[in-house]
C-alpha cells in the first residue's frame, strides 16, 4: 500500500499554500482540486486587496500563480473531485473516480460556497457589478448606488460596510422585517445612506447585454408588481455554505455548520485531519486569511508526522 504523508482536498488559497508549504517540508503532498478548482476567487475579478500585487491581480490569475507556485516545488495535483473519505482508521482512505489513496494525514481545505439568487442573468454578471462579498468588492463602487439583497446580520454588515463607498445603499428584502440582530437592525436604520426595500425580491438583473450591471427588475412579494430600478451593484448577503458535506458526522462542526478547529489551530477532533480556509472560516472569509491557515495546516500537518516517525 502506497501510503502519502499529506493528501489535501480543495484547490482555493487555503489548498494551494497547504500545498506550497508541504512541498518544501519534502512531504510530498498530494491535492485534488475538486469539481471547482480554485474556488470562489474564479469568480473574482479583480483582487487588490491580496499583499504583493500591488496593481491588483484577477482572481483566477491569483489561483494559477499559486497553482504553479505548487507545482514548481513538485506538489502532485489530480484535477478530480474527492468522492468519499474514510477517516475512522489511519491511515486515511480518500476516494476519486474510482481510486483509492491513503495518507497519514489529510488537509480539509473544500471552501465555502455563497449563496446565490439562483437567476441566470446573476451567473453572467458574477463579477461584473453582481457579488456576495462586499469586503473584496465595495471599493469598486466609490459613489455609486448598490443593492444588498438579505434581512440577517450578514446583510446588515455588508450594507454597513458599503456605505464607505457608495452614494447609497438599498437592502432588498423578502419580507416586511429583518431577522438580524437588534443592535444590526438599529445601526442600518438610523444610517443615512441606507434604505430599505421591504416586501420585495430581485426578479432579475439587467445588463447582460452590455456585460455589466445597470439595474434590477423587483417583484414586489405581496403584489407581485414588477418595477424596474438603475442600480450599480447588487450584493447577496444571504449566507454561505461550507462544503462539508463529505465529512458529515465524522468530523465535529459548529453552530453554522462549518468544521469545528481547535482555537489558534487547524486540528480537528480527528488526530492528523486538519481544517483550513473558509470551511472552518465563518468569519473573516477572505483570501489572505484562508492562505494564512492553509500555512498553519501544512505546518501542523508536518508536525504531526513527524512524531508518528518518532513513535
């Protein structure tokens, strides 16, 4: 049986710094970069806010550097979606298409996917005015009109956010009540800049044909009256979900679904499974940070083995 010492599943920044750091510990590891190889920042246009580019760079040129950063220190790469995983006894059984590979330890780096509206002309705009994370993309709308689309706290925080750039900032809501927290509801609604759509839903978002957003289509919910109305940018703010699902009841989550890290650590409640990147990441979810504990992982994970060399 041909035993590997790191195996990482997920190809996002997290995944390829795992990769880069194992590589030249000479572990060799082995990734398989997954039905969405590079993760949400494919769908990222521009990145500034990434360090060392200092004219910004295109997320997915972001991801091929790292791809090749990776490669250049031998790290092998399977372009394969992980099927199933078998970490109740060690060594660790991975499965894609078909085959099996064992490792000693395995970095867990499968992202978090944004919720979307589920509108085709949202998928042809991804990136082109329409974005689910206002901390990458709010400085692209300096004195423009946007519309952050949601009623919970997440909303509350990208809107509030927003007003650092936008002239305004219109929340669309589906109902005639948040579900966010008082405190949040109470700083949006005494906020100047904000205003809030009640009772309503983007039916669909124009511009596809001149590739960039210039105003949405809302339906309202209680009449079904559609109106038209110029916006700049459209931001769901309507959750994230971690891509857990191959790990479901063996290893621990949180309250909101994402795999649970001991604080200050990638470890799991699995000895030699380490989480890194926005599926353990709820909070923060950018790009520097999912790069920072894809290091920490590759660095526990080279830790851990060699104290099973030891034992």
């Amino acid at each position: 049986m041909d035993i590997r010492n790191v195996i990482i599943i997920g190809s996002g920044p997290a995944g390829w710094t795992a990769a880069i750091y194992a590589a030249r510990a000479e572990l060799k590891p082995l990734l398989f970069e997954g039905a969405e190889p590079g993760g949400q920042l494919m769908t990222t246009t521009e990145v500034e806010n990434y360090p060392g580019f200092e004219m910004g760079i295109q997320g997915p040129d972001l991801m091929s550097v790292m791809r090749k950063q990776a490669k250049r220190f031998n790290a092998e790469i399977i372009s394969e979606k992980v099927e199933s995983v078998d970490l109740k006894t060690s060594p660790f059984k991975v499965v894609a298409k078909g085959v099996e590979y064992f490792a000693h330890t395995i970095i867990i780096s499968t992202g978090a996917s944004a919720k979307r509206l589920g509108l085709e002309s949202e998928k042809k705009l991804y990136g082109h005015g329409v974005s689910a994370c206002a901390t990458c993309d709010g400085f692209f709308f300096k004195g423009k009109n946007v519309i952050v689309v949601g009623g919970g706290d997440s909303a509350m925080e990208e809107s509030l956010f927003l007003t650092r750039f936008a002239e305004k900032v219109f929340i669309v809501c589906r109902k005639d009540a948040f579900r966010a927290s008082k405190i949040m509801q109470d700083r949006v609604m005494k906020h100047p800049k904000i205003e809030v759509i009640w009772n309503s839903a983007i039916d669909e978002i124009l511009g596809v044909d001149i590739g960039k957003v210039t105003g949405v289509s809302l339906k309202d919910t209680v009449t079904s009256v559609l109106r038209e109305m110029p916006i700049d940018g459209v931001f769901a703010a309507i959750g994230h979900e971690p891509n857990v699902s191959l790990f479901a009841g063996v290893i621990e989550v949180d309250e909101k679904g994402y795999l649970k890290t001991v604080p200050g650590s990638t470890r799991t409640n699995i000895p030699g499974v380490f989480a890194s990147g926005d599926v353990q990441d709820f909070k923060f979810r950018q790009a520097i940070t999912a790069a920072g504990s894809g290091c920490m992982a590759a660095l526990e994970a080279e830790k851990y083995i060699a104290e099973l060399e030891h034992e």
